[in-house]
C-alpha cells in the first residue's frame, strides 16, 4: 500500500494489517510512523507487492474516510500540473475538518421532481446550447442571479438521462463559487428549489455519499462526489477562485480537467471572462439585447473637466447622496481604495513631494485627533510639519485616503456617512451612504454604486489592468443588479457611477456599452504578444543549487521556448517586483499540449540526491526574504530545500 504522507515529499509503502483490511481503500485517512513521528498522511495507491527491500511497517490506525479514488487521482494531476512536490496540500482540502467514520445514504441525485426546463430564448437558451455541446464558457451579465445561473445549469444536467449518456448512480454536479457568502446564498435557493444540496466544509460527509448537489467556494473544486455528473464554475474570472499559496491551483482548470476525464459537460459563466477562462474552452455569448439587460445603466463623470476645487467630491455624488438620504430604504455605496487619511503630502509653495528620508516612501497627513506630524507607512519614521525642500510649514494633502473621504462628503451632502473596510464598519449606524473599500462591495444591495476615484484601478502598473477593473465593475453591478429603485430601459436595475479622468477608457467604454468584447480581446492579444499565460507557461527557479536543477531539465527548446537566464530581477512585462534574492533562472515556452507545468516542472519536483525538492517553500538553505504582494508564494521554514519552484503558471 502507498501512503502519501501530510508533511512528506514523496508516497511511501506501508503494510496493511489484517485488522485493518476491510477499512482501507484508496483516499482513506490513515495514521502512520515515521520515524519517531506519527503523520496523517492519505492511500493513493493499494497493490500486493512492494518494490521496497525489508519488512513493510504497519498502518498505525484508519482515521477515518477520505477523498475517493477520482479526486485521489485529480489531486495527483493538479499536484504535476502546478509544480508542486506532493499532493498532499491538495488531499488536504479534498479532505473533511472533521473524523469522518461513516456515511449517510446517497442523495436522489436527479431529483424526482420535474427538472428546470431552459426557455427558448435568453440567457438560459444559451446555458442549455453550452451544455449540450459539451460545455465552456458562458458571458453572462452580471445582474443575472448566481442562484438561477446554477438552477438553469442543473436541470440541463439533471435531463440528460432521458437523452443517453447521462449521471451514474450516486453521480453529483459541482458547484463553485468565488466567494463563501456567495455558496451560502446559492445552497439555500437551491434547497429551496427542491436540488439536494450539500454545502462544503459542514457537508462534506453527505457529499461524500454522492448523488447531491455539491456547492463551495474555491476548495469544492475538490468535491469528494464518488463520480461526477458535472461541474458548473460561476463567475470563474473572479481572483479568489486561485490558491495565493504554493502550488497555486485554479479552481476552473481543475474542474474542467475533471470533466474531461469524467467524460461529462462543464460550465463556466462570467460576465468579462479572462483570457484564461476563455483558454478552456469555446465562448457563448447571448444576443445584445439579452446582454444588455444583464448591465445596469452606467453614469461617467469626467474629472478633468469637473470644478477643480471640488476634488472627489462632485456635484453627481453629493447629488445622489441626498436622494438616498431623502427616503429609507435607499442606499448607496461609494468606493474608494485607499485607506486611511491621505496617500501623499505636498508643499503649498515649492509643489515638492514629502517623502521619507530613511525609506523614500511619500509619507502621510495627519488624521483628526491624531499628532501633527508627518508618518511614513512603511517604517513608522515621524517629523513635523514641515517641507524638506524649503522649510515651508503649509502642506496640501493629496489622494484622499476613505476615512478622509468620507468626512468630506457628509459635509459636503450634509447626511450621515458610514466607512466600511475589511476591518468593519464604522460611523452611524443605519446610514444610507457607505463610503469603502473594495470591502464595501460584499455587504448588502444597493440601489447605486459610485466609484469616487477609477483611475488607481484603470492605469495600475499590471497586465490585465483592464479586465481587473471591468471585473470589479462587474462585481458593483451585482450588487445593484437586485434594486429596482433606479433603471434604464433595456437595462438591469439599479446604477452605477464612474468618477474618472479617462473616460473612454476600454473598460469604461465596456461598462457603459455592456459589451466586454473590446476589453477581453485586448487583453488576450496584449498576453499573447509579450508571451504570458495561458499562451505560455513560466517556472521560475531559485537557490544556489538551480544550475544544477537546470541541467537536469529537458532541452526547453523542444518545448517550444529559450533558456532566459540568470536573472537579478523578474521581468517588468508581468509587473513583478524584485524579491531581495537573484533568481536563478526563468524558463518560458509554449508547449504544445493544454498539459504546460509538468513537462518542465515534473523533473525539477523529482529525487535529487535522496531528497525531493519542494515547489511549496520559499526558503533556501534557511534563508528568508520579504515576498512580493500578489506573487502566490507561501513563505515556509522547511530547511530541505535546495531549490524551490517559485510560481507555475
């Protein structure tokens, strides 16, 4: 039998008492030894034999039940695929919080009641063409709610008995969504419906059972449904749905690697699919009209040609805070991503930038109540009040920070204003106006959505600036898209309000027009051009011993691409920053199969030397640095390792 332990690199080889026998299959959680330790670890594999001289020692304990055969073998794919050294994270979160010793009884997965019948028109007309064809990627606008997406999705897949080829007994669908109150929401209206639902982690015994409808944030991509029936992935453009830690797995591929062995239809819906998504598989789209209809109305004020002397807070927002003030039950929410007071401090005179003179970073205003200094963010470093260039003591702050924000707007509108981050919210209860970060958008519906400051999200120094920031446009729409108080004819309830100096920006122009062609199109050509995912793949490889680890690799040439390295920083095309260490190489290429990590990183993640290199730690020989926002590497105290694979992509 072989074990892949929770801490290991690599499967080993235990025996199977005879007490244990008939409790063991493949995916069952174990208790083994190793060495003075004793593991978790998972059965990836059952045989008669062992290639391993000597005496096998024994299993500890059957802790209890685990993932089946077919995600054992998903988590084996997705372990190759993103580079990593072991499974083992990835059975992690195939597996229960909780000791599983027993099962329920299978779900009745179709459900006798009638299945939803897709119409012959709409966005529906368009799920059920996808489905019947195989599956793909749906754009769908985004007033459009998760639940009926997942509701018309599932009774396509609960009809397909009737029509041959359809679910085996015991057979579940999969349902991911980006975010945990968005699972929530969606097993709830479908239980209502009559589907037997199973919401991940608390259900995970019931959907281990099968025969139910399986729905979960990121991790339900590892649903442990005995056999799949299908696989349905809403808003499968969103970030969450891909792991920050090391191995960094996206939730749509591996769904959609699962349905192809399964030899079962996929979807994935989005209202602006990436280039990604769209590398999955064929694009639906539904007629303009029905599209439109998907998109609230889309309000532009142009801040180049405002008053000046108004700044953030114009006419339009003040405006529409007073009708939310005028009648209860309005509401509206205004966004702003910056936190605290004031980003930047100016001098009224000799216009210089006042920054930190230890860490160069532009250094903050003070807030109400607070000291009259002058702080820095990054090293706590203080000074009063004063320029640095020429001694001036009247300072202008710049780039409001929300808290500032919001005092200057309920002043100007003369209403309550409330602030919401991620820490909570703050101010007087029950307002009508919120003023926040992104963290504004997960609350409750509004009636209208204003953007005090686009611009940050327009032109971020990154790839795929654009279709970020028409994906959080299109996340401000769902959140109006159950409000009826405000509309246009021909579109979705509710409004939204940009506040920004490039008006005909793409994604802008996407928004108002409720077409996202033009802004996924030019994403896809920009990465294609530069030669980024998923026209290409990259690994990068770290530590003193990565020329070694690189002469170990296959030619790169036969894989479509050149050796790129060394290199003392990452590349400026991927807006990377650098990360304190030389990297050691970087490999790009273009393979010619959909299968990209593994033929360059499965070699790397082999034995050197009676030791496996790991793809999951971002120490070398011991030595830490301070990594990067956004790089999807998780920092780790494992000394074993040489070399690290630092990102598949």
């Amino acid at each position: 039998m072989v074990v892949e332990v929770r801490s290991g690199v690599r499967p080993l080889d235990y025996r199977v008492p005879a007490e244990l026998a008939d409790q063991v299959t493949v995916g069952s959680e174990v208790r083994v030894a190793l060495g003075p330790r004793r593991l978790r670890g998972w059965v990836v594999g059952l045989d008669t034999s062992s290639a391993v001289d000597g005496d096998l020692k024994p299993l500890l304990a059957c802790r209890g039940v685990g993932p089946p055969p077919r995600v054992v073998a998903a988590c084996g794919w997705a372990a190759w695929r993103y580079g990593a050294a072991s499974p083992a994270p990835l059975l992690g979160s195939a597996s229960s919080p909780r000791v599983v010793r027993s099962l329920p009884a299978p779900g009745p997965f179709p459900p006798s009641r009638p299945a939803t019948r897709a119409t012959a028109a709409g966005w529906p007309a368009v799920v059920r063409r996808a489905l019947e064809h195989g599956g793909g990627v749906v754009r769908i606008g985004p007033a459009v709610p998760l639940t009926a997406l997942a509701d018309a999705a599932l009774g396509v897949l609960a009809s397909r008995p009737a029509q041959g080829g359809g679910p085996k007994d015991g057979a579940g669908v999969v349902v991911v969504v980006p975010e945990r109150a968005d699972a929530q929401q969606v097993a709830e209206g479908l239980r209502s419906g009559g589907w037997p639902v199973a919401l991940l982690p608390e259900d995970w015994a019931a959907a281990r059972a099968g025969g139910r409808v399986v729905v979960g944030s990121r991790a339900a991509a590892f649903a442990p449904l005995p056999a799949l029936a299908g696989a349905v992935v809403l808003d499968g453009h969103d970030r969450a749905l891909r792991e920050q830690a090391a191995p960094t797995w996206w939730a749509p591929e591996v769904l959609a690697q699962q349905a192809k062995e399964a030899a079962v239809p996929w979807l994935a819906t989005s209202p602006c699919p990436t280039a990604g998504l769209l590398d999955l598989g064929p694009l639906s789209v539904p007629p303009r009209a029905v599209e439109r209809a998907g998109w609230p109305a889309v309000e532009v004020v142009d801040l180049a040609r405002a008053d000046p002397r108004e700044g953030l807070v114009s006419g339009t927002l003040v405006r529409w805070c007073r009708w939310a003030h005028a009648e209860p039950g309005r509401r509206v929410v205004v966004v702003l991503n910056r936190l605290g007071e004031a980003r930047r401090v100016r001098c009224a005179r000799c216009r210089a930038l006042q920054r930190c003179e230890g860490c160069a970073t532009p250094l903050q205003g003070p807030g109400p109540g607070a000291p009259a200094v002058l702080s820095c963010p990054t090293c706590g470093a203080e000074r009063p009040l004063v320029c640095a260039a020429c001694g001036a003591t009247r300072l202008r702050q710049e780039q409001p920070g929300a808290a500032r924000f919001a005092r200057a707007l309920a002043q100007a509108a003369g209403v309550p204003v409330a602030l919401r981050t991620a820490e909570g919210t703050a101010g007087p209860a029950g307002a009508a106006v919120v003023v926040g970060t992104e963290a504004a958008l997960r609350g409750e519906p509004a009636d209208l959505v204003a953007f005090a400051d686009l611009d940050p999200q327009l032109l971020a120094p990154r790839v795929g600036a654009s279709a970020g920031a028409l994906a959080l446009l299109a996340r401000a729409a769902r959140l109006v898209g159950r409000s009826r108080a405000l509309g246009a004819a021909g579109r979705a309830p509710g409004r939204l309000v940009l506040q920004t100096r490039q008006p005909e920006h793409p994604a802008v122009r996407a928004a108002l027009l409720a077409d996202p062609t033009p802004v996924t199109e030019a994403d896809t050509a920009g990465r294609r051009e530069v030669g980024l995912p998923p026209f290409t793949c990259r690994v990068v490889l770290h530590g003193p011993t990565s020329d070694e680890a690189a002469g170990s690799l296959a030619d790169p040439s036969a894989l479509g691409g050149s050796r790129c390295g060394p290199r003392t920083e990452k590349p400026s095309s991927t807006g990377w920053r650098p990360c304190g260490v030389p990297l050691a190489w970087w490999w790009p290429w273009t393979p010619t199969t959909t299968e990209r990590a593994g033929q360059l990183a499965a070699p790397v993640a082999g034995e050197r030397g009676g030791r496996r290199l790991s793809g999951a730690s971002s120490v070398v020989q011991g030595r830490t640095w301070k990594e990067p926002p956004s790089s999807g590497r998780r920092t780790s105290k494992c000394r074993r390792s040489r070399v690290a694979i630092e990102r598949v992509r």
